[in-house]
C-alpha cells in the first residue's frame, strides 16, 4: 500500500473481491482480446481471409498481457485501444495483421463495458437472494410477534415483527424484478464500425450485407448476449447505463429505508444489528452499541443513488453519433456504482443474517400503548352489558387525556385501565378488562400477509435461486 498516494475505500474497505475483478484492468483488456478472437473467428466463419494458426495464437494469448508495454504504447500513441492492439500483436505477431480487423474503438470498450455490466448485475443477483431469503426467514420466525406499529413515527395499531420486515421484503422484491429486467433486456452493441452504419464491413465483405448481418449476430451470441441493439451511432445508446444504474439506485433507496428503520429499532431497544464480542461502540462511551453496520448501509446507499444521476446527464447531453465526453464520467459512475452496491449488499447479508430481537422490551412498548389502542374494545364490550355508548365515549376520552398527560408530564406509568375499571360509567372489572388487551387480537392479518406473501411471491424466486444462496462474507472495518 503506497501511503502517499490516494486510495478508493471501494478498493480497501467495502467492496468484495469478486466484484472488484469484474472491473479490474486484467477483467477489460482479457475481455478486449476474447471479443478481438470472436470477431476474427467470425469473419473466418463468413469467408475473410483468417487462418486457424492466427486464431490459435490469439486464444493462446488471452492472459498473457503486457500491462508495463501496454502502457508505453499508449503513451506513444495517445490511444488506449491501439496501445493494446500493439501489446497483443507483440505477442501473436502472425495474428497482428487482423487483429481488430474493420472495428472501431467502441467495439471492444462498449461491449465489454456491457459484459462487466451484465456479469455484475448478476453477482449482484445472487447477494440480493441471498439478502431475500435471510429475511424471509426472520419474517416467517417472528410473523405471530405483536409490535407497536408506528405511523409518522407516533405509536399507531399494532402489528408483527415479521410483518414489518416483509415492507422490507416487499421493496426488495420490487428492486429484483428491476434488476431482472436490466439483466435480461441489456442490448449487446455488436459489430457496428464508426458511426454505426457498418460500412467498414460492408467493404470488407464487398457489399454482402447478409453476411454483415451475421457477422453481427454471430459475434454477439459468442459472447452470450440473444439481444443486439440494431441501430447504434458510434456506441451504444448510453440510456442503458440510465436503465442499469436506475435498477441499482431502486435497490440503494430499499437498502437505506431498511438500515434506517433498524437504526431506529436499536434506538427503541427492539431490534439491533449483530454485535460483535470486542467491537467497540464508541471511543469514549463504553457502553454504546452503534448500528454501524447499517449507518454504513444508509451512507453507501446516498452514494449510489446520487452516482445514478450521471447517466441521465450524460445521454442527454451526447451529440449526434457520439462525443467523448461520456468516457471519463463513466469510467467512474458505472463502476462506482457497482462496487459500492455490492458493499452494501454484503452488510445486508451480514445484518440480517444476526439480527437480534429483543422480545420483552417489544412487549413491554406494546402494553404501554395498547391501553389507548383498546379504548374501542372497552367501548363495545361495555354497550353489551347495558352502557350508553355516547356516555361511554366520553368517560374514556376524559380519563385518555388525564392518563396521557400523567405519561408525558410526570413521567409515571399509564393507569389508563385502573382509572376506567373504577369508574361508575364503566361496567367493566380490571380482570374483564386485560382480558380484551391480548395483543395478538390487534394484529389484524399480520401473520397471514406474511405467509401468504412468503409463500406466495417470494419462495418461487428462492426456489428459483437456490443455488445463490448463502454468502460468506467478511465485512471489514
């Protein structure tokens, strides 16, 4: 590590090792070479004049790459593509004379560009499952557990812990489906030329332009891709970074409402994220236990979202068939986004793999609230033993308001029910009374949502993916 020099904490802190690769110099220039072999092949296959012998050094070659001469070349040449042109045809010099034969730049950037992508969105895929099924776990062991619910953040009706994580759930369904459709619907460049008008291959192939047709398809299916975008200009249309970075901010803002609500249930007691034996909760209070886990889930999460805007800047401001101003702001938003993404879907992964539930405070916050809650419950049950509802109404309200001012004002307990159990107007004993206040009967549906939900959307898409699931993670400090 060179301590003088600036070092990206995408590098050293957050993101893994697996989606690193995916945008590491060997992962774009290995990438150069195989679409330089497929595009040789192809042309071979449609009758140019490429030899076996070349195609077989070109393979050969695929990792066998000279970064320090690549970097010589490009200083000579000013010209990143034809640095590495040089540095391939060093090494395969009987293959040299084709190698990017009737290409222009954007053949091999935007493409491989377009394979990163697609190859991230895919490890991404499998980390969000993985985050899915962690929850859909916690959401169906906690699914009968009465919570306080709360609306504006003020207590509200009750409902169930696992109900709660199943709004979580529910977002992160909706960001799969959007990751799904980016994946499946991202179009391949292909083999276009300069302007995107496949001149230089139309010449090649003396006018044929069923066999510049192939070509494209030909080349695009070697490199996994069944969709080809049909009309390009120079690149490809940069709305598909607007399409990719769009599917991963929806997935950052789901991410950042979970670690927010969390945090939020560490302050109320009620659930924590994992914490670890020596982990330090602050240097000067020794007994805080921080949610830094999911601080950094909300702090990488504003990241990507605000890294999302790029795209949209960047399409609408190309002009006809392409300016270069694209380049350098992609080289950073896109793969920022990525790598920052898969930071947080591996805290994610951590945090909900241990979340903590602390089963008594939750229960103690829903009896403090529950009194005012089953106010109703007291008026209906009383209206059957005789009681005027009207008179009824008013008893409760009068002594909701002396109960909530002894709450708040002096800070003693809710007597709430004592004060209505020895009221004349109420023909309720204190036993008749708790017997209304069972919280499971304030839930409503809460625990049926969650399995229908489960079972009914979420298993399919685990089952689907089982073979994603399960991470091992190491989240660094």
């Amino acid at each position: 590590m060179d301590i003088n020099t600036y070092s990206n904490p995408l590098n050293e802190r957050y993101a893994s090792k697996e989606m690193l690769y995916l945008f590491s110099p060997h992962k774009k220039f290995s990438t150069w070479r195989k679409l330089w072999i497929a595009l040789a092949e192809s042309e071979k296959e449609l009758g140019l004049n490429i030899t076996d012998e070349q195609i077989a050094e070109m393979k050969a070659n695929v990792d066998n790459i000279d970064f320090a001469y690549a970097a010589e070349m490009e200083r000579k040449f000013r010209h990143d593509v034809m640095a590495h042109v040089h540095t391939f045809g060093k090494v395969c010099p009987k293959a040299m004379p084709i190698i990017h034969l009737g290409a222009t730049s954007a053949y091999v950037g935007d493409n491989t560009d377009l394979i990163v992508m697609k190859e991230a969105m895919v490890l991404m895929r499998k980390k969000l499952v993985s985050v899915m099924n962690n929850i859909a776990r916690f959401a169906m062991k906690y699914k009968d557990m009465p919570a306080l619910g709360f609306t504006h953040f003020q207590p509200a009706q009750l409902t169930t812990v696992g109900k709660r994580a199943c709004l979580w759930l529910q977002d992160f369904m909706l960001d799969f489906e959007a990751l799904e459709f980016a994946i499946e619907n991202l179009r391949f460049r292909g083999v276009k030329g300069t302007t995107g008008t496949q001149a230089s291959f139309l010449h090649l192939f003396e006018g044929d332009h069923d066999k510049v047709r192939r070509l494209d398809k030909t080349v695009s299916a070697k490199m996994d891709f069944d969709k080809v975008l049909t009309i390009t200009g120079q690149t490809y249309t940069r709305k598909q970074d607007s399409r990719v970075l769009a599917a991963l901010a929806s997935l950052a803002e789901s991410a950042h409402k979970m670690a927010t609500d969390i945090r939020l249930l560490a302050n109320l007691k009620e659930v924590e994220e994992p914490f670890e034996k020596n982990q330090i909760g602050s240097s000067a209070m020794a007994y805080k236990r921080n949610p830094m886990r999911s601080e950094r889930v909300c702090s990488l999460s504003r990241h990507v979202i605000a890294l999302s805007v790029n795209p949209y800047m960047t399409h609408a401001t190309q002009w006809f068939e392409r300016t270069l101003d694209d380049s350098a702001n992609r080289r950073i938003s896109n793969s920022e986004a990525f790598l920052t993404m898969d930071a947080v879907l591996e805290l994610l992964y951590n945090i909900t793999d241990g979340l903590v539930v602390y089963e008594r405070m939750i229960h103690r916050r829903v009896m403090d609230e529950l009194p005012f809650m089953a106010t109703e419950n007291i008026i209906m049950e009383s209206v059957k033993r005789g009681g005027d509802r009207q008179e009824l109404h008013e008893v409760i309200r009068e002594a909701s308001m002396e109960a909530g001012k002894r709450v708040k004002s002096e800070g003693l307990d809710n007597d709430l029910l004592d004060r209505l159990a020895n009221h004349t107007g109420v023909p309720l004993t204190r036993e008749e009374i708790d017997r209304l206040l069972e919280p499971s009967k304030f839930v409503g549906r809460a625990p049926e949502q969650v399995v229908d939900f489960i079972e009914g959307e979420v298993q399919p898409v685990l089952d689907k993916y089982k073979d994603c699931i399960g991470l091992d993670v190491d989240i660094k400090v």
